[in-house]
C-alpha cells in the first residue's frame, strides 16, 4: 500500500505523516456521515471545474472524458444505494475522489488540479443551499395561496382584533390571515435577495491565495448557474474571503429564524383561537393528538412543537454566529461545524412549512373535487367574542369628531359611555338613544349604524384598512403577486 493511496488506512494528505491518525481522531473529525447530502453539488461542481480545465488546456480531452464517465457512475451508484462512504476518507469529497481514482485512475487524481478542499466546499454548500432556498420559496407560496384562500372564504366573518390580548376593535377574518401573507411576502423576499449572495462561486481560489494555473473561474460560474440578475457570472473576489466566508450561511439562518418567529406567532394564535375559551376555529383531526389520561381532549401538538422547533432554529443561529466570531483568516476546522446547523434549519423550516400549508388549506378529492380537513371557522364564535368587548367604542369616538368634538373629548365621554354600559351589563348599541344623548346630545338616530360590528368594518376604508372592499383589493393583489412569483419558481 501506499502512503498515498486513498482508501480506509489513509488519507490524501498522509504523505507527510508518520502515523495513522487513531481512530478516536477520526471519528471526531470526520464530517462524511452528514455532508454526504452535498453528493449532488459537489459532482455539479467537480464537473464544472474538469470542463474549465479542459477547455482552458489543463486537463486532456481524454482525462476529461473519462471524469464525466466515473461520475456518471458515480451518481448511479449512489442513487441506488450502492456507494460505500467510509469513515476514514473524513468527507464527501474525498469519497467520491478516491471513487473515481478507483474507477478511472489518474484522471481521477488530475481532477484536484487548480482547487483545494477548502474552496470545494465553499462551492458545494453554496449550490446545495442555493437550491434549497428555491424549494423554500415554493413552499412559502404554497402556505401564502393557503392562506390566501382561507381569506377569500371569510372576508365577511367578522374577528375581535386585539392589542394586550384585549378585545380592542372589530376586523375581518381574512383581513387577520391577510397580516400573516404580508408576513410571509417579506420571508420570501428575503429568501431571493440571500439567493443573489449565495449564488457566488468560490471554486478557484484554492486554499487561500489563488492558484498558478491559468484557470477561467467566470466560465464554472456560467456552468454552475452562479449569475446575477442580468445572467452575468458572480466570483467571489477575494480568495482569503472565498475560503472563509459563511455570512450567507448565517444570513439565511436569520432569515430562517424570522420566517419560524412569523409562524411561530400564527402557532400562538391557533393555540389560542382553538381552545374552549376562544373555540373561533377547528384543526382536522389528523393535525391534533388526544390525551392518553383525558378522553375529552383535542391537542393542537402541530402548532405547539412549531412554536418550541422556532427555539431550535434560532439556536441555530446563535451557534452559527459563535462559529465565525474569532476565527482568523482563512479556513479553520471549525467550519464544518457549519453544516449540520444549516442542514437541520433547512429540514425544519421545509417540514413545517409543508405541514402548515397542508393544515390551513386541507385536502381535495382528485375525483369528486371535494376538500376536507383544512382550518374549520367559528363564525358565530368569533362574532359573539367581538359583540364582548365595546369593540365599536372607538367607532363611536369618531362619529362625536365628525359631529364637531375634539378627538380627545370624544375619548373621554365615550369612556364614561363604556363605563355606564359595563355597570349595566350592556353593549354600547344596547344603550337607548336617549341614554346616549346623555353623554353628549350631538348623538342622533345614526349612531347605531356606527355601533353595529358590520358598520365598524366597512367604515375602515383606508388604504391597508379591514373594510371588505379593501380586502378584496388586498386579495387580488396578493394572488396576481403569487402567480407571478410562482410562474419564476
């Protein structure tokens, strides 16, 4: 055997060594067992990079040839099963090199001409993210046009709006569901401007200085997808910075953190709302558990683990952050304690966004056309709750303005309207005209159009307001949005 073949008793840099590193080494610092996932951007990149080489003279037509063969082979193999990681090759990299050497002999080793490791892997979790990120995006659509429906069905359904978690003023269902879409719009935005920086090619700046060879790093980023907005190729311009850099990682991981504090409020909310002391809306069953004690109970455990999974993800954060604080240039080992944050806020943030979207919107019957499950509305629930409150106080407030009060006398006497209703146990619309008149006698006949919950609604007509008209132009605006963005996906 030799000292630098690259199988189970040795590694590609071992020449140098005079000692096998131990076992316990091994696995501690060995990564292959979870970026294995990268399999697919990292032969993505090493293909990329083989066809520079061969088109810039570096690398012969043969020995180019035979790469894409092994590969190909490569890919079958692992698709199918097949492929052996071992342990003592530390990475996916050095798997799938030592692979193809065994496959195709030196052209397998020519293929490391002009990289190193460290702005390989760079470029693979950069690809492998960069898709990822387009996956998220279908989803946050998908939860968005679930929302978007639910909305459209309740645009009439009439909610306490709370602030303190007190009854405050009447708005629509939907205009409610309306404020999570803005939510989850600017999540998504977020998601397309971390894609621009993600999609920045490393490959190229080998281990930290560049290399001597007579590459063309522009050309892998053509083949790679790595472009601007305009499709022009994006490099990354500094090899130290290339090598080292992980802020896109942490960006999305903050991104990721905020998408799940959105959803996370939702899940308060649902909890909340589908509770015997709210009951404004049902969860299908397949999205609760019961108790294994209390017969009667209906569990609402999909909201309530997004709200503790939120925790995981923004620990995730703060562990990324803590990586890169004191590292000094360039690359450090302490960067493969990048991935299994990232790879574990991916999965969360995809299975949650998946599960929420199926639990809003339900299913529907590819025969009958028939939906069931989905979120269940409480319509009777919901108005009863927002009749409790004096939520047209305000209304009233505003009706004494028009009729010629200053706004903060017209608080202060529907105060002691609100506060005589309550001694009597009545809602303001409840009151006589007379009583009303009592408080200031500018009030007349009309007022009770002002006091009713449907006139609140429709009296909130400004722009961003929960009146039906302006919901129906908030709804349309966010469909044509989601179709467009929908047809880029």
């Amino acid at each position: 055997m030799t000292t630098n073949s690259l199988d189970q008793k040795s590694q590609a840099w071992s020449g140098l060594f005079t000692e096998p590193m131990s076992e316990l080494v091994q696995r501690y610092t060995a990564s292959v067992f979870f970026d294995q996932r990268l399999w697919k951007a990292d032969i993505q990149g090493s293909l990329a990079h083989a066809q520079m080489l061969f088109e810039c003279g570096i690398l012969s037509a043969e020995d180019f040839a035979s790469i894409q063969r092994g590969m190909a082979l490569i890919t079958e193999e692992i698709e199918g099963g097949h492929f052996e990681w071992k342990l003592a090759l530390e990475d996916v990299h050095l798997n799938i090199e030592a692979r193809l050497t065994q496959l195709v002999g030196d052209a397998g080793k020519r293929l490391h001409t002009a990289r190193s490791r460290n702005d390989q892997v760079a470029t693979d979790v950069r690809l492998w993210l960069s898709a990822e990120i387009d996956l998220i995006l279908l989803l946050l659509n998908d939860l968005q046009a679930a929302l978007l429906a639910l909305a459209e069905k309740n645009i009439d359904v009439i909610l306490p709006g709370f602030t303190h978690l007190q009854v405050a003023q009447p708005v629509s269902f939907a205009h409610h569901l309306l404020a999570y879409i803005e939510m989850f719009s600017r999540d998504a935005q977020r998601m397309q401007e971390i894609k621009a920086r993600t999609n920045c090619l490393p490959l190229g700046s080998a281990a930290l200085a560049g290399t001597s060879y007579p590459i063309n790093r522009l050309r892998v980023a053509e083949l790679l997808g790595m472009v601007n907005a305009l499709g022009e190729p994006q490099v990354c311009q500094n090899s130290l910075d290339a090598v080292s850099d992980r802020d896109f990682a942490i960006e999305f991981t903050s991104a990721c953190s905020l998408l799940m504090v959105h959803i996370s409020r939702m899940s308060e909310e649902l909890v909340l709302w589908m509770s015997q002391n709210f009951a404004f809306i049902q969860i299908a069953d397949r999205f609760t558990t019961g108790s294994s004690i209390m017969p009667q109970k209906k569990n609402p455990d999909v909201p309530e683990l997004a709200r503790g999974k939120t925790g995981r993800v923004v620990g995730h954060l703060m562990g990324l952050l803590m990586l890169m604080k004191a590292q000094p240039l360039a690359y450090n080992k302490d960067n493969q304690e990048d991935k299994e944050p990232l790879f574990d806020t991916v999965d969360t943030v995809k299975d949650t966004l998946r599960i929420f979207a199926q639990m809003i919107a339900g299913e529907k019957d590819p025969i009958t056309g028939v939906e069931s499950g989905g979120l269940r509305v409480q319509k009777e629930a919901m108005q009863t709750a927002a009749l409790k409150g004096y939520a047209t106080a305000t209304d009233l407030a505003d009706y004494l303005v028009k009729k010629g009060l200053p706004f903060r006398d017209a608080h202060e006497t529907v105060a002691l309207a609100v506060k005589q209703s309550m001694k009597q146990g009545k809602a303001l619309s409840d009151l006589t005209l007379q009583e009303l008149q009592s408080f200031h006698p500018s009030i007349e006949a009309d007022v009770y159009a002002v006091l009713s919950l449907e006139g609140s609604l429709h009296s909130r007509m400004s722009l961003g307001g929960t009146a039906p008209d302006q919901i129906k132009s908030q709804i349309q605006r966010h469909a044509l949005r989601l179709q467009k963005e929908s047809a880029c996906l």
